[in-house]
C-alpha cells in the first residue's frame, strides 16, 4: 500500500465557528487539526466543528502512538449547517523500524452506528447497527443485529498494514475500504449502516486505537493519523 504523507503547516490559535473540516488526528502527538478554518489550527485533548467532535486521549504500553481517539461524527447537525452523506476517513498505520519495532496490533481502527459498539458486531438500541473494525491485520465488517444474537460477519480480509494506508468510506447501507478497493451496498437489504434517511440516526462512531464504547480490554497500538472528510 501506498505510504501516505501528510504535510501540515498549522498556526496554533481559536477555532472558526464554522468550520467544516476536513480534521486530522495524530495518535502520535495527541493533536487534532482543523484544516477547514481560514488559518488551519491545533487543539489537544477535544475539538467540535459541526459536524465531528473528536476526543484524543494518552494510553500506555505504545510508544511509537502513544494516543487514542474518538470521534462522534454526525452527517446531520443541523442549525442551517447543509447535511452530509457520508464518512471520508484515510488512517496511516505505523510498522517496523529502529524507532517502532512492531506491527499494528489490537484494536486499531473501529467503526459503528451505536455508540455501544464493542467489536464483532451487535451493540444496544439503535434499528441499525452494524460495525467494521481493525483487529492485528485483519479487516473485519459485521451485519446489522435484528435480534439479538443474529449478527452475520459479511467480510473478512487480511492485510499488510505496516507502513500502509486505508482509506474509508461510510455512508447509509454502504461500506468501502482499501486498497485495494472492496465495497459493499446493501441499500435495500438494509442489513449495514443505518446512517441519516427516515428513522435512522446520522451519526458514526470512529475509534482509534480503541473500541467506541471504551472497554479498556479493546485498545490497540499502530494508527498513527487520521483524516476525516465529511462529503456532501
């Protein structure tokens, strides 16, 4: 996979109100930056633009990413702001090296429509509620749960993460990541996420180098960066 390299030039200062992105995370710093405000800015620890806030946190036991986030994205946030239809997310990994020996372990990248989302599919409450979701080098994607129970894994890939890139797409009833590129549309099965369009929720759930619902067993190192880019 294609190394991605993101070149920044930030000023520290106060955020424009309305911004809409895109923001980058960096696990390795622990800052969030706002590429959409006239000056691009930095913010630690919490940044809210319409239509993200993003949480970065400090976590032991990895010290080539030494943070962990989440992000709670929401594609319909009103208050004159126009809607979203979908999640645009890039995540660079880091791999072996003098300075970081190991690969991407644990639980590096996950995404839900719930924010209960644990990992391997289910979750409490929402109509949908699907999940994708990092483990080591592996991708998996789950099924919406009718029932409790009733979840069916409806992807499996392995990967080579070290040093490489994915790129993500979110959207209602679809899913894309890669490269190489794999997609999967279930618009009328409705059987994957059910994001924004009558009765549903518009919001996505991002954990980086943990789950989303924090269960402190499900953490990972190795996402290093991240962008999102909230498409119209």
């Amino acid at each position: 996979m294609k190394r991605l390299i993101f070149s920044l030039f930030v000023l520290a200062g106060s955020a424009w109100s309305q911004s809409l992105g895109p923001l980058v995370i960096d696990l390795k710093s622990g800052a969030i930056f706002d590429l959409g405000s006239p000056t691009p800015t930095r913010f630690n620890a919490t940044h809210t633009i319409p239509y993200a806030t993003v949480q970065v946190a400090a976590q032991t036991g990895c010290p080539e990413t030494p943070f962990r986030a989440l992000a709670t994205v929401n594609l319909t946030p009103g208050n004159g702001v126009r809607s979203a239809r979908r999640l645009r997310m890039t995540v660079e990994y880091e791999g072996p090296s003098a300075r970081a020996p190991r690969l991407p372990q644990g639980w590096t990248t996950h995404i839900g429509d719930d924010p209960a989302n644990d990992g391997f599919g289910g979750g409490g409450g929402l109509n949908g509620v699907a999940e994708a979701h990092v483990l080591d080098q592996n991708m998996y994607v789950y099924s919406a749960a009718f029932a409790a129970g009733e979840v069916d894994r409806i992807a499996y890939q392995e990967l080579r993460l070290a040093k490489g890139v994915l790129h993500f797409d979110v959207a209602d009833q679809y899913f894309s990541w890669g490269q190489p590129f794999n997609e999967i549309n279930t618009t009328f099965g409705k059987k994957l996420f059910a994001v924004g369009g009558t009765g549903n929720d518009s919001r996505i759930y991002v954990g980086l180098n943990r789950v989303v619902s924090g269960r402190a067993d499900r953490v990972g190192c190795g996402a290093k960066r991240a962008i999102l880019e909230f498409q119209p």
